[in-house]
C-alpha cells in the first residue's frame, strides 16, 4: 500500500536521486530523474524537480496512481523522444488520456500524428462491422440568364448531374473517418459533411460537379457543393497532419464508389453484396461491406 504521508519539503528535495523506483498502478519501473523531468512543464516535471510532494509505497517506491501497462510507453516516449508502438496497438485512447494526465503535450502531439496515420483497424474495431451505401444521380435542367453587358443578358441552359448518396455504418468511428476523407468545396472554403442526426449512424452526402458551360457564379447562386476527397499528407512547414491538404474533386459517382472502396477497404472491410451487377462495383446502385 502507497504511504499516503507525503515527506516534507526538505525530505522531498533529498529524497530525488538516480535510478529513481516507480510505482504506477502496481506495475513497477526503474529510471532516471533526466528521463522523468523532460518536460520541464509537465506533472512529471514538477514531481520530480521538487515542486510537488511524492507519494511512496511500503518498498520504498515513488507511487503514481494511474494505469501502470501504458506508463512503460509513456516513459520510453521520454527517454527517445520517439513514440514506438508495437504492431495493432489498441491502447492509444488510454495512453492519450494518460498523457494528457501528466500533460506531455509533445507526447500527445505526437499521438495525433501516429492516430492520423495508422488505419482504423490496425486501433482496433469491432468486428462485423456493416456498410450499406445506396447511391442515387438525377440530371436537371437549369435554365439561367447570362449577362454580357448593362440590359444585355442571353437565357442560356445546361444540364447538370445531381448526385446523392445514403450511408449507414455500424462503426461510428469510421463515420468519423469519411467525414475526414470527403469534403464539399464551398464559397467559404472545405466543409466536412455531417451526419443526418447526431445520435444515429447514417450519412447523406450530396454534391453537383459544375459543368464548363455553367459560370461559377449562377453555380454559386444554385448553391451547388463540389465533392472532394483528400488524404492525410504531413505539412512541411509544421510538421502536422493536414486532413484536407490537396483535395481532388469527385466527377462523378463511379469515383465516389472508389474512393469509398480505397478507404474502406484499408480499415479491414470486404464487399459483402452488389447491386446489381457484382462485376460491375463502380455503377453499383447498392453496395454493402463487413468488417472481417
């Protein structure tokens, strides 16, 4: 059992000395005071240059309250400033929350960019999980004015393809995941589309490619959306994931389908059903995939 009495501050000074014996929740590490003040800033930091008390248990040993299997990572993390994960790590949400805990933000920056870069399902993820896409288009006239100077407009008319698509997954986390990957192109700028309802698992993405005949604005004024797909890409300049860096527009829905396939594929699914031709994915009217 942990002394709860924590020494006085002259005994606490003294008492910080190599190779310093750790305690975190039963699990028992030895290391040094460079490893443990790092970060300077942090609550390890400050344990462990004095200026907070230190608890210890019957052995002697510096006790921390907290989860002991995902600490080993965390001080690795200190030592290299390197975060080096076994192969399907499925702890990341508990080493985050420890780390934000001891407040390393360098160690949880560096978690956003290995859980930006590794798959869902190498983080884990339930299995059997279901996929089921239906996919609608439409081609709508439009009529509209074309102005060429001061009482001088042309009516002109195009044909533009309207295209829909209706998604539920089981796996919210992979909703997530493709609210990521897809994007409107908007007046404003990229915009993420969003689930139909907050408390359910269904998504409704709809967007109409601009054709050469339509001009941006009367495209605007229709309040038409382009869809996008981008990938994450580390920014050179900081170093950080950039989700929505150098998106490529969506033409039409045999690429919608493959890019939906790409990612989807690479999270550990496999195509369950296709409608109504299974030799023929890309025009498929329906779609449903498993999480083997």
């Amino acid at each position: 059992m942990p002394n709860l009495n924590p020494p006085d501050d002259h005994d606490n000074r003294n008492c910080l000395q190599d190779p310093v014996s750790l305690n975190v929740g039963g699990e028992i590490y030895t290391t040094t005071l460079d490893t443990l003040t790092r970060c300077r800033d942090s609550m390890l930091g400050a344990m462990f240059t004095g200026q907070m008390p230190v608890l210890r248990d019957q052995g002697g040993n510096v006790f921390i309250d907290r989860d002991g299997k995902v600490f080993r990572y965390i001080l690795n993390y200190l030592r290299s400033s390197s975060l080096d994960l076994p192969d399907g790590f499925s702890e990341l949400s508990l080493l985050r929350r420890e780390a934000d805990f001891f407040q390393i933000r360098p160690l949880l920056e560096e978690i956003c960019r290995y859980e930006a870069s590794v798959p869902l399902s190498l983080r884990g993820g339930p299995l059997g999980a279901m996929i089921v896409v239906n996919v609608y288009s439409k081609v709508r006239v439009l009529h509209f004015n074309l102005r060429h100077g001061p009482e001088n407009y042309e009516l002109r008319t195009c044909s533009v393809r309207a295209f829909s698509v209706d998604l539920f997954c089981t796996w919210r986390a992979f909703m997530a995941l493709l609210c990521e990957r897809f994007s409107y192109r908007t007046p404003q700028g990229l915009a993420s589309p969003c689930p139909c309802n907050p408390t359910n698992n269904r998504l409704k993405i709809e967007w109409v490619p601009r054709p050469d005949e339509l001009p941006r604005d009367q495209y605007d004024k229709q309040r038409y959306r382009e869809l996008t797909v981008s990938y994450p890409e580390p920014a050179q300049s900081d170093d950080v994931m950039d989700t929505h860096r150098n998106p490529s527009d969506i033409a039409d829905m045999q690429g919608f389908v493959e890019e939906l396939l790409k990612v989807s594929l690479a999270e550990g699914f496999k195509v369950d059903l296709v409608t109504p031709d299974p030799a023929e994915i890309l025009n498929c009217t329906s779609l449903r995939l498993v999480k083997c």
